[in-house]
C-alpha cells in the first residue's frame, strides 16, 4: 500500500485509532512528537490556547518524504474545536508534496468536521476520505464499520 499514515496523539485515542487503519491497510504510520510539554495542567491550558490561536509547534518523529507516497493519512485530537499544533505545523511544512488525502480525528463530540474541513482548506485538496472518532464510541461495533469504510475508501483510492 503505497500511503503513509501520519499522526500525533497527547492521550493515546488518535494513536489507537491510527494503529486500526494502518493495521488494516498495511501501511506505514509515524508518530509525531511535539517538543512543548503538553502534560498536566499547564500543558492542557497550552494544548487548548495554542491550537485556538492557531499556532505552530517543534515537532519531530516525521521521517519521511510524504512526496514518496500516493496517499497521506493525517490524525490528530481535536483541541478547541482545532486541529492540534502538532499536525498544523506538519501539514503547513508538507501540503505542498501531498497527492491524495485521507482525514481522521478524536474528539470528546465537538468540532472534528470543522476541524478536518480546515485541514482540506490548508492542502487545497478533498480529502478521499474522512473519519471522527468519538471517544466514547471507538469500541462500538459502529466505529468499527465507520472504520473499515474509511479503509476502503483509502484502498480504492490509491
Ligand atoms: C486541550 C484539549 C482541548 C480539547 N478540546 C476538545 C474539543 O474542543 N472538542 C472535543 O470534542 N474534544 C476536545 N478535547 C478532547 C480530545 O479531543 C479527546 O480526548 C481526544 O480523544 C484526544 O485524542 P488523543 O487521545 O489522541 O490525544 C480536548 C482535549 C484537550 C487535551
């Protein structure tokens, strides 16, 4: 499967999310780290202002070269109704060496389509496919359809 699955998680959600889809469509995942502590209290105050501001961070563990693939696959938590600094700072560095797209988010229940519809706006391109994951449901045997649709959507796709 020529994609390569790129995400950051704070609590792990994101990441479980992210291992299911590339599990299930044998490609390659990378963890992206934001070198702002983001743990405990002044790291959720920070978490939520940065990404309403709309800011960028430093970021590592984003190795390779997204213009090597058909297909980026991009998650993150949503923060205020945003995407999660992490994930802006590498989509604003990358969009440029995007071909196709494929979204997902975790979210508590507000503001992951919106989110995403930001992430489309900043690539200039439709993602194939998209997928909030509510983190009360990710067990449900209904995420677990949502999910293997998103896949298949990746799959015809590329
Ligand atoms: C600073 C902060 C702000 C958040 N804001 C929202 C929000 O606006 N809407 C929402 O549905 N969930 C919000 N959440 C909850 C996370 O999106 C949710 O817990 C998600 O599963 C976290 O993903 P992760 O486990 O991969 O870090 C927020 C969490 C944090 C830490």
């Amino acid at each position: 499967m020529n994609a390569l699955l790129v995400f950051y998680s704070r609590d792990g959600c994101t990441r479980a999310a992210a291992r299911e889809i590339s599990k299930e469509l044998g490609c390659r995942a990378e963890e992206i780290k934001d070198m702002k502590n983001r743990k405990g209290l002044l790291g959720f105050l920070s978490a939520g202002m940065d990404a309403s501001l709309k800011r960028l961070t430093e970021i590592k563990g984003a190795h390779r070269n997204p213009a090597r693939y058909c297909m980026i696959i991009i998650g993150t938590p949503i923060w205020n109704g945003h995407m999660s600094p992490a994930i802006r700072t590498y989509v604003s560095k990358n969009e440029h060496k995007f071909r196709k797209i494929a979204l997902f988010c975790a979210e508590f229940g507000l503001g992951g389509e919106k989110a995403l519809l930001e992430i489309e706006q900043i690539c200039g391109k439709k993602p194939v496919a998209i997928l909030v994951a509510k983190k009360s449901a990710m067990e449900s045997e209904e995420f677990k359809k949502d999910l293997f649709k998103f896949c298949n959507s990746v799959r015809n796709a590329v």
